[in-house]
C-alpha cells in the first residue's frame, strides 16, 4: 500500500475487500480446530455412544472423518469455496438449506427488532444527549441503563407473563399460527412480507401479532446500546469548535442543536448498527429460545444438543461470516459518507 | 494530554508509586454530579450483592437444592408465602435461597473469568503493542478473528465443548466468559501501548539504556493500566448477563453443582403460561440489579477517568470564564 495517497473510493473499497479474505480464512479456520480437533470424535458424539462399532465406523467413511485431520481441512476448504457449508450428521440436511429456510426467521426477527432499537435508541440519545444532567438526561440514561441490564430473554418472560397470559392480546410463541404456517405461500420466507405478496390479510395480521413481542423485546434490549453511544456523541459534538462557531455567529441554538449539533452526532450511527449485527444475533439466539421461535440460532441448539459438530460448524461460520459481511458494508457506507476515511 | 499526569508518577522514585496510584485515582474523589451519584449508587448496590453473597450460608433459610425442611417436602410451585417468600418453584425449592445463593455463584464466576481476561489480556496487549513485529501481526489477526464471532455463540461453543472434557461447573462457565473477554483487553491495552510507546519520556528511557521489560514495567504499565478498572467493572457487568444467557440456555452451571439466576429464569418460561411468575421474577430482577449496579459503577468509573466526559467541580466554571478569554487572544496571535 505504497500510493495511498488521494485514494479513491474504489481502491478504497478493494483494499478493504482484500482484507476480508485472511479474515475469513482464520475464522474459518479457527473453527474447524475447535470442532474437529477438540472433541475427539463426532461421529459417536452424535450417535449419543450406544451405536456399535461398524456403524459408526460405516458413517465416518461416508463422511470422510477416516481421513487424517490435514486432509479434512484442506477439503472443508475447498468445500466453503464452492459455497458448500457441509452437511449435518444427525440428519443430513445441507447447512446452506438451514440457511435458507430457518435465516428468514432470524432476518425477520432482527430486522424489525433493528427497526424498534433505532427508534427508541436515537430518540432516547439525543435527547438525554442534548439536555445533558437534566432530569431528562437522567431518566434517559436510567432507562438505557436498566434496558441494558435487562437480560433479553427475561424481558421476554416478562412480556408473556404479561401481555400473554395476563392481558391475553398476544401470542408467546411461535412465526404465525398453524393453519397459516401451513398454508402461507412462500416468496422470501419473510411471513410479513409473504402475506402482503399474497394479500393475505388475516395471515398478515397473525405473522404481526405474533412478531410483536420477540421483536419489541429484543429490540428494546439492542436499544441500550444506542441510547448510550448516542449521548456520548452528542455531547462529544456540542464540545466541537464548529458548534461554538455556529453560536458566535448568532444563530439560534435550536437550529444549532438541530442542524448543526444532531446530524453530526447522528452519522455514527451508521457504525453503531454495524457493532449490534454481532450483538442482535447472540440477542436472536436468546429471543427465539424464549419465545420459540423458528430461527437459525434456535436451530444451532438443537444441533448442540444433539451434539451434531457438522451442523454446529456450519452454522458458527454463518454467524461469523454474517458479521464480516456487516462490518464490510458499515466500512463502505462510512468510506462514501466521510472521505477521511478512505486511507 | 491524558498521559502527562501518570507519566510524572512513574518517573518517581520508587518509594513514591502509591503516590501515583492516589493520583491515577484522584478523579473519583473530585467526581461531581451525575458521575458521582451513579459511582456511589453502583458501588452500593454491588457491596450489597458482595456482602448477599459472603453471608449466604448465614442468610438463606434454607439450601439452595433443598426440597424439605424436619423431614416435610415443601409444597410444589408455592405463591410467595410466610414459609417460602418468594415461594417455591416446580422442583419445590425455596425461590429465596436460590436468588441468595447464585449471587454467590454469579460473583465467582464473573471474578475468576474477569482475573483470568486480564491477566492474559493485559500482558499479551502490552508485549504485543511494545514489540509489534510478526507476532504483533499474528495475535491482532487472532484477537480480531475471535471478536469476530457473536460474543454468546463463542461462550455456548467453548462451554458446550468443556462441558464433555471437564464438566459444567464454574471454571467452565468462567473460561467460556474468558474467551470473549480477552481480545477486548488486548485491543485497548495494544492500542494504548502503541501510542505511549512513542511518548518523549519512554523514548528517553530508551535513550538512558532502559531495558524493554523495565520500560514496559515502569513507564508504559502505569499509563496503560489507567484504563482498566472502567473497563472491567463494565465486562463484569457483561460477563453477568453471559453467565445468565449460558445458564438459560442450558449451558451454565449444572444444577446440581449451584444455584444460578439464569437456569432458574429459563425453567420459569414453562411456568409463564400458566400465570406463575414468582419462579422468574426474582432471580431476573436479581440479575438486572446486578447488572445495574455494575454498569453504574463502571459508567462512573469511566466517565470520571475519560477526560473527554470528565467534569470536575471546579471545571465548569474554569472553562466558563476562561473560554471566551482564550477565543479573543488565540486566533490573533496564529494568524499566519
């Protein structure tokens, strides 16, 4: 990187892809040691040690576990590189499948959890920000604070016990009700977006109400998060030399905090959503464990506890790649936003 | 500008060393306002959990896996009653003792998790940031790799693959909090490290013939270390909320070993249809009393030692006054 000098977007941009690549290669990696090297065997790990010797000996030679270690790997790798995640040993299903069918629940899941969490956290953060050691500031700081310690999956419990059971308005578990579950056309596996596709309004209804809660819970967790960083930012930017520039030359400190003040603190923002994707999905593992539902981190533990190495391999470098991904777009939409960035 | 005052601590003499470390915390007594009110109430509400924990044999009525007292079983998922104040859960276990006994439980596992973190953190992050070089290159490819992973699913991972070898106890449940808690350390002492190491007084040291290890010890460990204490109260804080997600999800601390606020939380789901929620609700809000506790005293901590949020009492007003002085003499005299 000798010319860095007045790079360009684009080089920018492939300078930051090249990097990607011996960070997926020691994710990638690492994982293949923690799995296969770790526990001795897999195989009769997931046959639950009762299965006898041929049998296990049969399934290991048809998954190629007979091989040594070294050569595992080097075909794990060749594998990942045609875009193949492996196969689950306890029922064979290709991780890419799982993928496909049990992510839409987990991108529906966080997605509008997504949305709750910027809505609450920004509000929340500009103005416990803006009205710094108020009584405002101070609930809204309590508040982030609490909603931080709150852990995700007993907000949940608390949000069946009391809209569940006690009110009775909204279901506690579950995508959507069975008949619709059974009968819902599917386009992209997004059941919200699936019944409007199919102007399905009953079942558009159900897929809501039985979102609202995971999503709102979880949601509201991921918000603490903004609340916090918000705030910082903004008092971190009212400090700033342009701010008192603005004030000097006599314009009203409304439109200083709004204009001037607000949308600067605002741009990380950007960056925030890119740190909560990791944060959001460990959430999402909890939330669809609390409230059933179908997703791909409540589908890694039934793997765990079926003690399937594949499929739990698979499925942690799903995760993992999820967030390289992440944080290479957040990367990119900040380089065009802010061309220091660019190096 | 943060490393002048602990930089003249460490060119100290010997014998002057608590000196520095009154001065490294010398902002905690000049704390004000908010920062003060969430340190003492953070620091309260954590001295009461530590001292819940250290009396729990005292304490609790009764064992926190006992299902009877003289010979009578208690009675099955009890409301909170005279005998049972928080009542009984399905296993007809006092709701009480257990919510005294894994504040016990909580506190050792976020205390051996957060000794080991920093003591290989640390350690790694200031040789590898002094040194820099291939092994510099090697370990923040490793750290960053790790940081990488949603931190829950590398927990359960490295939990769910001790659980075979050594079993689910709290060594266990504390490395799997480990794992994810290293690489932070590591990141903000590398980086700080990398900074200091450029620093004029080091580079003197240098120049008086100091050895590495006696620069890293005497000059860059007191200005990095700084940051640590913000830090791992908010990790603690964190590693509560890991160890929780790890017990609900069943990956914790095995029942039978001790009680832990997590496990009783996610037995507690099948009691919510059913309109039972005394079995939840006191160990969940034990955790987020905790945890709040915790992040008050951390978020105090970090925002009296961070000079960008400190305010100290007489802050204000200095920079009130002297401000608007500095404006009208300094652009004129920079004037080109």
């Amino acid at each position: 990187m000798a010319s860095n000098k007045g790079t360009s977007l684009r080089k920018y941009a492939l300078v930051r892809l090249a990097l990607v690549v011996p960070m997926v290669f020691v994710v990638v990696t690492m994982v293949f040691l923690l799995m296969r090297v770790a526990p001795g065997d897999p195989i009769s790990a997931s046959l639950g040690g009762h299965a006898p010797q041929s049998e296990i000996d049969r399934i290991k030679t048809e998954l190629g576990y007979d091989k040594p270690i070294y050569q595992q790997y080097v075909e794990y790798l060749g594998q990942l590189a045609r875009g193949d995640l492996g196969t689950t040993i306890t029922d064979r299903r290709p991780v890419t499948d799982i993928v496909r069918e049990n992510g839409a629940a987990t991108l529906e899941l966080t997605f509008y959890a997504m949305i709750v969490a910027i809505i609450v956290g920004v509000t929340f953060g500009l103005l416990a920000g803006r009205y710094r050691d108020t009584w405002i500031d101070g609930t809204g700081r309590l508040f982030g604070i609490v909603i931080y310690a709150m852990p995700v999956f007993f907000l949940g419990l608390m949000a069946q016990l009391f809209f569940g059971s006690y009110l009775g308005w909204l279901p506690t578990s579950d995508r959507a009700s069975p008949i619709v579950q059974a009968t819902m056309e599917t386009h992209t596996g997004l059941y919200t977006v699936d019944s409007l596709i199919n102007r399905d309004w009953p079942a558009f209804t159900d897929s809501v109400k039985h979102l609202v809660l995971p999503a709102v819970t979880l949601g509201l967790v991921t918000a603490g998060i903004f609340i916090r960083l918000i705030r910082v930012n903004v008092i971190r930017t009212m400090k700033d030399d342009y701010i008192e520039a603005a004030r000097a030359r006599g314009i009203d400190e409304r439109s200083v905090v709004y204009h001037h003040a607000f949308r600067n603190a605002l741009v990380p923002v950007i960056t925030i959503v890119g740190l909560t994707v990791a944060l959001l999905l460990s959430g999402a593992v909890l939330t669809e464990t609390t409230f059933n539902w179908p997703g791909i981190g409540h589908t890694l533990l039934t793997y765990l506890q079926n003690r399937d190495y594949a499929a739990v391999q698979g499925i942690i470098i799903v995760f993992a790649l999820v967030v390289v991904i992440a944080s290479v777009i957040i990367d990119f939409v900040n380089a065009y936003i802010d061309p220091r960035i660019r190096y | 500008m943060a490393v002048t005052t602990p930089a003249d601590t460490t060119l100290a003499p010997r014998g002057r060393r608590l000196n520095g470390i009154r001065r490294a915390f010398g902002p905690v007594a000049e704390a004000r306002g908010m920062a003060r009110t969430m340190l003492w109430l953070g620091a309260g509400i954590t001295l009461a959990f530590v001292l819940i924990a250290l009396l729990a044999p005292v304490i609790s009525p009764y064992d926190f896996d006992a299902f009877e007292a003289n010979g009578k079983r208690f009675p099955q998922l009890e409301a909170p009653s005279r005998d049972h104040l928080m009542g009984t859960n399905v296993q007809s276990t006092d709701v009480l003792s257990r919510v005294i006994w894994g504040t016990q439980t909580e506190l050792k596992v976020v205390l051996v998790s957060l000794l080991i973190s920093i003591g290989v953190g640390v350690p790694l992050g200031l040789f590898s940031g002094y040194f820099g070089g291939k092994l510099d290159r090697v370990l923040v490819l490793i750290m960053d790799a790790l940081l990488v992973f949603p931190f829950l699913l590398l927990a359960i991972v490295i939990a769910f693959l001790l659980s075979d070898k050594v079993g689910q106890g709290i060594l266990t449940a504390a490395i799997a909090i480990t794992v994810v808690y290293i690489p932070l350390y590591f990141r903000v002492v590398r980086n700080h490290t990398i900074s200091i190491r450029e620093e004029p007084f080091v580079e003197a040291a240098r120049a008086l013939g100091a050895k590495p290890l006696t620069i890293i010890r005497k000059y860059v460990f007191f200005n990095v270390v700084q940051n640590v204490p913000p830090l791992a109260t908010l990790n603690a804080a964190d590693a509560i909320l890991t160890l929780a997600a790890l017990g609900f999800l069943g990956y914790g601390i095995q029942p039978t070993e001790a009680a832990e606020w997590g496990y009783d939380v996610n037995r507690a789901v099948s009691d919510a249809a059913s309109g039972i929620w005394w079995t939840g609700l006191f160990p969940g809000l034990a955790i987020v009393l905790l945890v709040v506790g915790l992040t008050l005293l951390g978020e105090g901590l970090s925002e009296t030692v961070n000079p960008v949020l400190r305010k100290r009492s007489i802050a204000p007003v200095d920079l009130g006054a002297a401000a608007p002085i500095d404006l009208e003499a300094a652009p004129r005299n920079e004037q080109p």
